[in-house]
C-alpha cells in the first residue's frame, strides 16, 4: 500500500450508479485524503451529486438504483456496513437548499444527537454553542436560539444546515453545492467555516462554481457525462490540467 | 371582440363572491333552521332522561350514549388503522402498479353507498361473527366506512410534507421509522386529522349502517353488545314515522352540537399536540 492509500479516508473504486436505464456514474474510482477538500467540478449532469449520494448511501433511497463497484471508509466497504445510520452519521451530508427543519434552531442543532439518545441539558446547549460557533452562525444568533430557523435569511439558514450535521460529529461531511443559492458574502462565510473544518475532518464538495473548487479545494475532480476525466492538485488542475477537457472546462470554454 | 381585463376583473370578482355568499348563507340557513325548530324543545331533563314511549316523550340520553360509543368504537378502530395503512402507502412502499391498484381501491370504497356497508357489516358482524344487533357491530361497520376516507386524507397529508424533510433526517442518520415520527407526522398531523374529523362527522350522521348493524334499541346499552340507537337513528325514526316532531327536532339540534363540540375539541388536541412540535 503506499502513502496515498494509506492516509485515503475513502476509497472509491470502479464506482457505477445506475437511475433504471440512466447511467449517472460510470466506473469511477479515486480516493478522498484524510484532512482534505476533496472539491468535484463537472457540469449539469455530470454524475457529481450521484458520486456524493453514493458516499454515504443516500443514493439507496431512490427507487430503482443499482450501484456497483466498491467504496471504502477507513479500508472497510461501506456496504458491508450493516447499519446505514451509523455510517451516515460517520459521513454527514449538507445539501445544495438550505433546509431548516420548521422548527427552533436549538431543535434543529439537536435534531440528530437526539435520534440516538437523550441529551442532557448542559450537554445539548456545550454541543449547540460548539456546532454553531464552527459553522459561524454562534454570534448572530446566540440571543435567540428558541426562535424558528425559517426566520434565519438564506446564507443562515445554510450555515445552520452545517451546524446540525456538525452537530452528529461525522468523520467526513460531503456539500452538495452548498453556496448555490447564497449571495457573496454568504458564500464566504462558508467557504471560510470549510477551511477551519477540514482540520479535523475529511470534506468533499460538489460545486458549480469552478472558482470556489479553486479557493476552497486541496484537489480537485473532474467529471464530466458520468466519468472521471482527472483528479489532481487543485493547482495543477487549474494551470496545467492533464486533459484538454479539463482546460476546457475550467477556462470556461463550454459548460 | 375583447373585454377590457378591467371588465373581466370586475365581473370575476362579483361572481366569486356571490358564490362564496350563496354558500355560506345556505349553511346557515341549515344550521338555523334546524337550531330555531330544536333548541326551544330542549331541556335539560331532554338531555339526561331515558326515551319514553318510542320518543313521544322523555329525553334522549341512551342515544346519546349510543351515539358516543359506537363512534368511539369506529373512530377507535378506524384511526389508528387507517393513519398505520396511509404510512406504510406513502412511506413504505415504492410507487408501482401495486400501490396504484391500492389507492384506486381505496378511492373506490370511499364512494360506496353507506348502506352497502351496512349490509356488509350486518352479514359478517350480526350474523357471521354472531355480534347480533349490537354497538359493536355498529361500531365496526361504521370503521370500515369511513377507513378510506381516513386512509386516503391521510396519505395526501404525508405525501404533501416535502420530500426534503426526509432526506434531511435521513442524512442525519434517522431509521426510516424516526424519519416518519420526527419529520413527517408532526407536519402531516393536521392533515391527518382533517381525515379523521371527517370520519367522525360521517360516523354520527350515518343511519343505514346503523340501523342496519346496530338496531334502534331505545334502552339504554350496558355493554358493547347491547343494540342501541344513535341520535341520527332517532331523529329519522320520529321524524319518519310522525313519532314527535318537536323531539325530532330537538334531537337534530343537539347532534348539531354534539359535532361542533367534537370538532372544537379535536382542533384543540391538535393545537395541543403541535405546539413545541413546529415553530412557525
């Protein structure tokens, strides 16, 4: 095994997702690293979403999937993990639209914990402050943690997002465009909550934006109609891509 | 030619609300034809006396009673089974020509004739199972009349929470069971209930199935298996046998009541249940 596999928090390998007849994703194989931003770039279409789906098994959920090939958290194949919660609680998942569950903030941040048991009280507001304080939502809201989430503008709303699935304390967290719907000065709120994370987590990140995969990302993917052209450096795949297609793509000459 | 979207506008407007207004003001005029004929009768010896000489005189208690339990007894049976199907429909199942088959059922029994129910149900409950004329076999027939309408309220309401809720939950590592119980019923829950209130409504009014399930005992019931009459039972008999038209009126003026008080009270345990459930 050499020192990539070594430190690779996930590994993919020969990954195909099939939607009926529809292939989203077909034969792709590369590795998330231990601590990175694993940033994926492709357009509409490009299998990105069905590759994070995979990760975690959320892709299971839609009727008439099939998926082939293996991944592997911590050198053990996903599939073979008999508890689909468990594993979903290691790798979490932050979704393209800010969705706050219609209720408190607090309700929402504990939302998860609680699944699993019962929070005692100073145990619920150290792990609310904590998820919050991570996610950057701490000091604009701290005053008033019982008021709903949909009163929270968008770029909040986002942010909350990430402190309820922080709140689980997954090894990884996969962001399915998560700055999509978000102003710029939102979007920079996040992205700088991304760096800080990655210290002790593993992030992968779906993003329609090639220029945030190149702020944010330590490598980065390219996919495109379902396969992976390349995964490297996020520098080199911005200055020196191995394929024409990449360049094509990251100079914005179509897509 | 066209009219000008100003006319049009105009026009539109007038005959929306003159709909609206024939509406209410047939509704009312229901409501207080019934209440006027009715509540100048009723007394409180009419609420709690037994029934006397077929109706021409006492009060109506034991068909109150009747009333009561045998609703008690459908809704009972009928919600929590019907709200249990509506789930595993919308939450359980993958959407094939299976669970079309099922909903295209289900919508064909809830436009079934009551009184096919109540022959149903006298053929199964009074004579086969021998539960005899009785509030439960009542009680059963009426379940099995209003679970499709509790079904299929309820399976709109859940398919109505958006899907994101649930992706959501299950993302944060919820069973599928959790993903229902935390994300979905609380939001479901007033539609669920809108169903079940609508059952409630259709059990009490209801007379085919009851008379021909239940009897028109008008003792009073000790027990599930005593035949008893509800207040629908009742008024229909006196007002159709010209028993006591004063005491039929009566008697409709306090089933009116009886289900504004059940519909107040089910809102209320409703406003109870989702607060602290939703922050809106």
């Amino acid at each position: 095994m050499d020192r990539a596999a070594a430190s690779a928090k996930i590994e993919v390998a020969g990954l195909t997702v099939r939607f009926g007849p529809t292939v989203a994703l077909q034969h792709v194989s590369l590795q998330v690293l231990r601590n990175e931003i694993l940033a994926i770039i492709g357009p509409a279409n490009s299998g990105k979403s069905s590759l994070l789906l995979a990760l975690n098994r959320m892709v299971d959920r839609v009727p008439g999937v099939s998926v082939e090939g293996r991944i592997l958290l911590d050198g053990t194949d996903i599939a073979s993990i008999p508890d689909v919660q468990e594993l979903r609680r290691r790798v979490g998942m932050v979704f393209a639209l800010p969705i706050p569950l219609p209720m408190s903030i607090r309700d929402n941040i504990l939302f998860g914990p609680q699944l699993i048991r019962r929070l005692r009280k100073a145990e619920a507001d150290r792990l609310i402050e904590s998820s919050l304080r991570a996610a950057f939502l701490w000091d604009e809201v701290k005053d008033r943690l019982e008021d709903s989430a949909l009163r929270l503008s968008g770029g909040q709303q986002q942010r909350l997002c990430i402190a309820r699935t922080l709140a689980v304390e997954p090894e990884v967290i996969l962001f399915d465009e998560p700055c999509s719907g978000l102003d710029p000065i939102s979007t920079a709120k996040v992205e700088e909550a991304l760096l800080v994370l990655k210290r002790e987590r593993t992030l992968v990140l779906v993003t329609n934006n090639t220029k945030q995969a190149a702020r944010v990302g330590d490598r980065t993917a390219f996919l495109l109609m379902g396969e992976l052209i390349e995964v490297d450096r996020t520098d080199k795949i911005f200055t020196n891509p191995s394929h024409r297609r990449t360049e094509d793509y990251v100079t914005g000459r179509f897509g | 030619m066209r009219i000008a979207p100003a006319i049009t506008e105009r026009i539109a407007k007038f005959v929306l609300m003159m709909s609206c207004a024939t509406a209410v003001l047939a509704l009312i005029f229901v409501i207080g034809f019934v209440l006027a004929g009715g509540l100048m009768h009723l007394s409180w010896a009419f609420l709690t006396e037994p029934i006397l000489d077929m109706g021409r005189a006492g009060g109506i208690l034991p068909a109150i009673v009747g009333t009561l339990l045998m609703v008690f007894v459908a809704v009972g049976i009928a919600a929590p089974l019907g709200v249990a199907s509506a789930i595993y429909l919308s939450e359980y199942t993958i959407e094939g020509w299976v669970t079309q088959a099922i909903r295209f059922g289900i919508n064909c029994l809830a436009g079934v004739p009551s009184i096919i129910f109540g022959l149903f149900g006298f053929i199964l409950f009074v004579v086969l199972l021998g539960f005899g004329w009785s509030i439960l076999s009542g009680g059963l027939s009426l379940a099995a009349m209003i679970l499709p309408t509790i079904i299929r309220t309820a399976e709109e309401a859940l398919r109505s929470v958006p899907s994101q809720y649930r992706d959501v939950a299950a993302s944060l590592g919820a069973s599928r069971w959790q993903v229902v119980t935390k994300s979905v019923l609380p939001y479901a829950l007033p539609g669920i209930l809108t169903g079940i209130i609508l059952g409630i409504g259709r059990s009490i009014e209801e007379t085919a199935v009851v008379i021909f399930t239940a009897g028109s005992a008008v003792q009073m019931p000790k027990s599930l298996f005593d035949s008893a009459r509800t207040m629908s039972v009742h008024f229909y008999i006196l007002a159709r046998e010209g028993v006591s038209n004063q005491n039929a009126y009566a008697t409709a003026a306090v089933l009116i009541c009886t289900i504004l008080i059940i519909n107040i009270l089910a809102y209320t345990i409703m406003h109870q249940m989702m607060r602290g459930k939703r922050a809106v």
